[in-house]
C-alpha cells in the first residue's frame, strides 16, 4: 500500500494517524499494532481496527509477525557475522535475514550459508 492511500484512510481516526505518520513502504521498517479485544469493545473501536485491518491485510510485502517471530529475526540479525571487508556474511542462524548492501541491494543471507556481498 503507498503511503498517499494509508494516509487517507488513517485521515479519519486521529488516534491511529498519530502513530502513523510519516509510516512508508521501507525495508527492515517496523509498523507495529497490537491490542487487545476487550479495549475495542470498551472504546467502540472494532470497525477502526477492522478496517485497519482489511487496508493492510493481504499484502505479499509485508511480513505479518507474533511477537517471538520478531525477537527470534532480531536475534539472528545481530548473529549475522559479515567479513571485515564487508565481501560476505555468513549467517549462522536456523532463519533467512535480509540485509540492505551499499543503500542499493537488499541480500538474502540463508540459514548456515556464507554469502557473497
């Protein structure tokens, strides 16, 4: 989704468009929502995150993750070991990393493979 749409869309809940400024497809970004049930039935907020929900759902750029899913990328992020002269990395972790390489590639770094950068 392009950011000139969620904009839009957010335009009409103050509450969702302040954590959402400024929010634009980068890579390694982290938009991150949470909630929990009982809150939206108590603040008559259902149809906000339904629709939240419905605009960003379904989109094959975007990885929908759980917490641990997170932590578990995070950490095998800062496992990732790369050459001192930044020619490969090898990825040492059970899980797939993308790196961004001189601002213009992003690198696939598969489980227990050194890569070439």
């Amino acid at each position: 989704m392009d950011s000139a749409k969620m904009t839009i869309f957010l335009a009409g809940d103050s509450t969702v468009q302040s954590y959402s400024r400024g929010m634009a497809p980068q890579c390694g970004w982290v938009y991150y929502v949470w909630g929990h049930s009982y809150e939206f039935g108590q603040n008559d907020s259902w149809k906000i995150i339904e629709d939240f929900c419905k605009e960003v759902g379904g989109q094959e750029d975007i990885w929908y993750a759980t917490n641990i899913q997170i932590a578990d990328y995070m950490d095998a992020v800062r496992r990732l070991q790369v050459g001192v002269n930044s020619d490969f990395a090898c990825n040492p972790s059970a899980i797939t990393v993308w790196i961004s390489v001189d601002d213009d590639r992003i690198v696939e770094c598969k489980p227990g493979v050194i890569t070439p950068l």
